[in-house]
C-alpha cells in the first residue's frame, strides 16, 4: 500500500478555447471539484482493519498475458474513472464510501486474477477498464477489513509481466512516466500509476479534464531514463507536470517520485 500527498497545486492552462461538453456537465464539475481538493487530511483511524484502501485487480490471464505497458495504461485509466463516476458524486450510490477514503491517507492495493477468480471479481462495485486487450478493474474503496471475499482471497504478490516498448506516444494522450530506477514490481507501478492518473485529473482544469473523460481516460505509460527523469522534474518544478511521492509503505524509500504525469501536448483530450 501507498499514498500520495494530500494535495497537488494545478496544471497552467495553457489558455486554448472554451470546449463544448456533452451532457451532465455540471454533475462532472462538482465531482471534479472534490477531487481537485486534495486528499488526505483525516489520517488514519485508530483500528487497523478500519484503515481506507481501494482495491484494485489486474487481470492476467496464464495463456496469453497483456503486454505490462497497456495494463497498467488500463490501471491508471480505470482509478481515475472510478473517482470521476457518477456514483460518487452527490447522493451517488458510492459516494460516502469514496469520499470516506478519499478524505483519509490515500492507499491503493493491487492484485492479479484469471479465469473465474476474475469473472467473479467483475461483480464486486467497481470500473472495469479495457486497453489494448488488457483489463483492470478499481473497485469503490472501504476498509481493509472488510474487503469482499472474492478479492480477498486474490494475490498481492507473484506475477510479473516483463517490460515492453510500446513505441511512439499519440501526442494528444497524457503521459505518465514510470522512474524506471526503482524497479518497481507490476503491483507496485499499478498503484502509483493510479495515483498519477488522479492527480492529472484534479490538477487539470475542468474542461479539459471532461475532454479526457469522453476518450474514456485514455493514457500512455512509459518507463523514463535516468536523464529524461531530469527533464520531467523540470516540468513539475515549472507547474506543468504533476508527481506522484510514496509514503514509503512497500518498496521504495518515502517521499520517492514514482509516477510523473504529462498532459498531452495540445491539452485537447
């Protein structure tokens, strides 16, 4: 498990025209306007098993596993789009259990699942998110007492997928760079990516965080080199990229940099 600050100052908009949105314009507004306040600031509750995490599972199957790049891009996709649904907005049917989570120290748990295991998990409140053949599910968070038997019983640990080169990025997609140093398990970079993805979308301004929803979240993932990690750390120092810092809870050191999201470079999702 891991967290992310409580907060991230937002994106400069780099002025484009006012874009036309589809319809329940104003239900996104509000929920993104909750998630662009941040996280964090209740901490954590004196019972163990009453500590905030929301789920996650990966589904990989044995005969013919996605490639790591797209699962992860389906990952990073499929958090942001549970936090941006509907659901939880204002007396949505997730919405006390989201903002219960949201509210204290943001912590994400990543799992693996085949076969039946994933079918069942697929019942269990979520959103499922398809790239490229791969597919990640995020689940509406709650204690980590109580998680639903059918995604309890699934592995945190195991699996990897080995690390591919997608090729060039669509220039309109947002980029999240994984830091490539700190050798990050599949799991782990599930999670962080999903922090990014949540990041960009409340530092985003609104019209263009709408934009990107209607592309369903769509994203790349790429693993950055030690000299274009430099480069990145510049943006976010100029307010042009957000960061994503572990708290250090499994893996790496705390207040590591592990995800960099990159806005697409039109801003036009």
């Amino acid at each position: 498990m891991s967290s992310i600050p409580d907060s991230a100052a937002g994106l400069r908009d780099g002025g484009s025209a006012e874009p036309e949105l589809s319809t329940d314009i104003e239900g996104f507004r509000i929920r993104h306007a909750e998630l662009a306040r941040g996280y964090g600031g209740l901490g954590d509750p004196e019972d163990p098993a009453s500590v905030q995490a929301m789920q996650m599972v990966l589904h990989i199957p044995k005969a013919d596993p996605p490639r790591r790049s797209a699962l992860l891009e389906a990952a990073a996709a499929a958090t942001v789009a549970l936090c941006l649904d509907e659901r939880v907005g204002p007396d949505g049917e997730w919405a006390q259990r989201f903002l219960n989570w949201k509210r204290s120290r943001i912590r994400k748990v990543a799992r693996r699942a085949r076969g039946a295991q994933w079918l069942a998990a697929n019942d269990v409140d979520g959103v499922t998110v398809e790239v490229d053949g791969a597919q990640a599910r995020a689940f509406v968070p709650g204690p980590v007492g109580a998680v639903d038997p059918r995604i309890k019983r699934l592995q945190i640990n195991g699996t990897d997928l080995e690390h591919d080169d997608p090729g060039p990025v669509d220039p309109e997609l947002p980029v999240l760079w994984v830091n490539a140093k700190l050798g990050m398990t599949l799991g782990k970079a599930a999670a962080q990516v999903g922090h990014a993805s949540m990041l960009l979308a409340g530092a985003l301004p609104v019209d263009q965080a709408r934009l990107w929803s209607e592309r369903e979240f769509r994203c790349a993932v790429r693993e950055s080199t030690p000299e274009h990690w430099a480069t990145l750390c510049e943006k976010v120092s100029r307010g042009n990229a957000v960061a994503v810092r572990d708290a250090g809870f499994t893996e790496v050191a705390p207040g590591s940099i592990t995800v960099i999201a990159v806005p697409g470079q039109s801003g036009q999702y």
